[in-house]
C-alpha cells in the first residue's frame, strides 16, 4: 500500500515549509553574529580609549581621546538601533514559517505533529503545557490568534536575552564609559582639585 497523492504533498509542503524556516532562522543567526562582533570589537576600542582618558597626563590628548570616544559612542549606537530592527524583522520572519509548519501540521494526526509538540516543549516553563497540549495536539481546529500565543506571544528566554537585554546591555555600557570619560575631562579642563 503506497502513500497517497495528498499526503505526498503534505511531506513536500513541510518540507518547504521547514527549508523556509531553517533559511530564515540561518539568517536571523548570522545577522546576531555579526552585530555582536561588530559591537564587541567597538566596545574594546572604547574601553581601551576610556583607559587613555584616565591615563594620559596632557589635556589635549585627554579631550581628544574623549572625543574620538564619543564619535565612536555615536557610530556604535547608531548601528545598535539600526541592527535591532533589523534582528526583531528577522525574527518575525522565522516566526511566519513557523506559524505556518504549525497550521500545515493541523492536517497530520496529534501523534505526528513534531514541530508543534516541540514548540509546546519550548514553552514548558512559561506556560500551562497542559493546555497547549489539549489545544494543538488534539483533533480541535485551531485559529491563528492559538497559533500566535504558541509561536510569538511573549519572548522566549534566548530572544529575551538577545533580542532585548543584550541591547539594553550595550546601551548600559556606552553611557558609563561615556558618562565617566566626559565627566573625567571637563574635571580636567576645569582644573578642578
């Protein structure tokens, strides 16, 4: 006894529709990658121009090194906002293949619903599993509001991490060194005992 025509498809549809996901999700990971590199090799250049503010003895390399600080504050900030939006686009766009491999998987019986069953596993400790469960491996139909709070509704624990307080991290950083360099070289610039 063969596979039949419609189930053919289904396994090619999830496979599309996995291939999409992996693309996107491939993406979504080179794009963090090379934001983090970007700022760590950004925030060692400002630490190592913040250590030269407290340690030269001139003024005038002090409010250049203080300068160059704040231009450098200024591009790497700038390049924080400008790669978070593209970071949070690139996770919404993961979460549309996921959203739809979950509707195509309402097709297959509850048994063999593996993305679903994992996306529900992802959620053990923020939610009532139970209830997932009932909902997205049973026989019930789902709406794409059920699918939404399954799949986006509330950051999981690594998108949370660096989606949004890595961010807030970096942000935290800058203003320091920022604060103390500038701070530190108008009590210079002033004489002040």
């Amino acid at each position: 006894m063969g596979i039949s025509e419609e189930s053919k498809k289904n396994v090619e549809l999830i496979d599309y529709l996995i291939k999409g996901a992996q693309l996107n999700d491939s993406l979504l990971q080179s794009y963090r990658q090379m934001h983090l590199t970007i700022q760590s090799i950004f925030i060692a250049i400002g630490v190592g121009l913040f250590i030269a503010i407290l340690t030269f003895t001139k003024l005038a390399q002090v409010v250049l090194a203080t300068l160059i600080l704040t231009v450098l504050a200024g591009v790497s900030l700038y390049i924080l906002y400008t790669m978070r939006r593209i970071i949070i686009a690139r996770g919404d766009d993961v979460n549309f293949w996921h959203r739809k491999l979950i509707l195509v998987e309402q097709d297959l019986p509850p048994n063999q619903r593996y993305f679903t069953e994992f996306k529900i596993y992802q959620r053990l400790h923020r939610t009532d599993a139970n209830y997932l469960k009932n909902l997205f491996l049973t026989n019930n139909k789902i709406s794409a509001e059920e699918i939404y709070v399954l799949v986006e509704r509330g950051l999981g624990h690594t998108r949370k991490v660096l989606d949004r307080w890595l961010f807030i991290g970096i942000n935290i950083i800058w203003f320091l060194l920022l604060a103390i360099g500038v701070g530190y070289t108008v009590y210079r610039y002033l004489g002040l005992p």
